[in-house]
C-alpha cells in the first residue's frame, strides 16, 4: 500500500493508475476509521482496482470553538485499517501541503443546499467540506468517489458540485452502518462517556419509531417531527437541534411524506455534535425505510 504526502505525488500514482487500465476509486475521510469507513473502503474495492482513501482533518470545514483541535486521530491504527481492507493508497497531506498559503483565496460555495439543516449551526461548514472535496477531485481526476449517507446533506451538496461544475467524479452514497445498538458510527462517538452513549441511543431509536409510524400510514412530516421530539425529550442529556423532513436529493421542505424523503436529525450529547437520518421511499401505501445496515458482530479492531 503507499503512504502519499503530496498532491504531486496522488496526481502521479492516479495518472499512473488510469494509463494501465485501472479505475480509480476515492474515499476522502477524516481519519480515526471505524467500520463506517471501512464499508465505504469496501464498497469502492467492488468496483474500484485502484482504490485512494484520504485521511485529512479539514481545518476549511471547523468553525470557530469547534472540536478541530481535539479530533480524534491515529494515522498508524488507519493506515493498518486500509491495508486490510487492500487499499491501494493512502494520501494523508499535511494542512501546509492542502493550504500552502494558508487559508485558500478560492472556495467552492454551493448555493442553496448548505444554509440550513446543518448549515444553521455551522454557516462555514460546507464551504469548507466543498472546498476540500474540490481540492481533492481535482488531484484524483476522473475517479469514483465513494461517500456515506450518514452526512445526507453533506451527500447533497457534492452530488450538486459535481453536476454543476462537470466534475469527472461518479459519486457513490453508501448506507449508514450502525453498532449493534443502533447508534450511528462516528468518529465523534470517541467523545461520548457511557451514560452519554447511552443516553445517543435516543436519536437512532425515534428515527426508527418515525420510520415504523410511516410504515404504519402517517403522512404528516410535523406528526413525525412530533414523534422524534417526544422521544428524545425523554433523555434531558440529548439537546435537539434540529429534526427536519426533507425532499431527497433536493432538500426542500415537504408538506406531505411521498417519494423519497429525508427525516434528518442533529443533538448534542454534552460538548458532542451527532448527526443521524432515515430515508423514507413513500409510493402510495408502499414505504421504505433505510436505516442503513447494523453490524453483526465486533472485528477485533477498534471498535
Ligand atoms: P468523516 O471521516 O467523518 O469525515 O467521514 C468520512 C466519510 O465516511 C463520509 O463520507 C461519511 O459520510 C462516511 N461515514 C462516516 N460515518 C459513517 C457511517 N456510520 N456509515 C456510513 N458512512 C459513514
């Protein structure tokens, strides 16, 4: 497996790629892996012969009081992680390799899908996550690129980049993975004591009781809505910030539940910011629910 430091460097290794016939597959994360990413890794191995994950905490993408100096990382334990999975290269720049500058005089801003949702709380958010994955694509060039619907809104706004811009990216959203209990893999969840963690649990539980009440027939988004804020409520650790229901890719708001919909969700557990949703395909009486996939068993590494 290479261990890449430079954008010259993934430039040449993904030229290099594409001219012996291979397809290229890119999986930008923040580092500190979990099976989350490991899925995203493997999904990209399926059709990917020469499979990239980058490992970068983007400083573009933190607000101010936000957590970039004590996110988690352990660049030795992920680059073990990617070699069993059989990546075929690691790109883990340094912040002066990606800003050589300093803070970039361009930046990408997709108009639209990033002031709300998310957005609200963190208005320099998805500029920066824009920026870097524009960044990125560019030094990759043609590639698919392989992103988790955990981050939906995140999901969006890259899908949009890329078709606006014409970017030579396919993106991929893979499922959400869930421990065993239900929660969310997150490389914040490192933050979490055990009462908090279990306290986290509220967020996956009300989306799966919305999912069962649209199953069962509610149309209503402020019914779910309703439903989700009751049931967090019985945790008082858990601060809501937001449970919307969404229009899926565009975002929109929604008066009534019919195709794809998004039922979205961000607390805080103390200091720690979740995130979570639920994709609901309503056709008719029919509904789908897409809580994402729950792992079985642990894998002996870190958990
Ligand atoms: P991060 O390192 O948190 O920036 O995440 C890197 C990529 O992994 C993003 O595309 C995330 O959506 C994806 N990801 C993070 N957690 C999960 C999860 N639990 N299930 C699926 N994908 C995830």
């Amino acid at each position: 497996m290479l261990h890449i430091e430079t954008i010259a460097d993934l430039r040449s290794a993904c030229d290099r790629a594409r001219s012996d016939g291979r397809r290229v597959g890119l999986v930008p994360t923040m580092g500190f892996l979990h099976e989350g990413h490991r899925s995203l890794m493997r999904a990209a191995r399926a059709t990917c012969d020469f499979v990239v994950v980058t490992i970068f905490v983007n400083p573009l993408q933190f607000g101010a009081g936000e957590d970039l100096d004590r996110y988690p990382r352990d660049l030795t334990g992920d680059l073990a992680q990617c070699e069993q999975v059989g990546v075929a290269a690691v790109f883990a720049p340094s912040v002066a390799e990606m800003y050589p500058s300093g803070r970039p005089l361009t930046t990408v801003h997709v108009e639209g899908l990033t002031s709300d949702l998310c957005g609200a709380a963190r208005p320099t958010h998805f500029d920066g996550v824009a920026t870097v994955v524009t960044k990125l694509f560019a030094a990759t060039g043609s590639c698919t690129a392989f992103f988790g619907r955990k981050d939906a809104q995140q999901l969006a706004v890259i899908n949009r980049l890329v078709e606006d811009v014409n970017l030579p990216v396919q993106v991929v959203g893979c499922p959400i993975v869930r421990e065993p209990d239900g929660l969310a893999r997150s490389s914040r969840n490192a933050y979490l004591s055990l009462d908090q963690r279990r306290a986290a649990l509220a967020l996956s539980r009300a989306l799966q009781a919305a999912a069962s009440a649209a199953i069962a027939g509610e149309r209503d988004p402020s019914a779910l809505v309703d439903l989700v804020r009751g049931l967090v409520a019985t945790e008082p650790t858990v601060a809501l910030e937001y449970v919307e229901v969404r229009s899926a890719p565009e975002l929109a708001r929604v008066d009534v539940l019919d195709g794809e919909v998004l039922l979205a969700i961000a607390a805080k557990v103390g200091e720690t910011r979740l995130i979570d949703n639920v994709t609901l395909t309503v056709r008719g009486a029919e509904v789908h629910a897409d809580l994402g996939t729950t792992e079985l068993r642990s894998e002996g590494v870190r958990q």
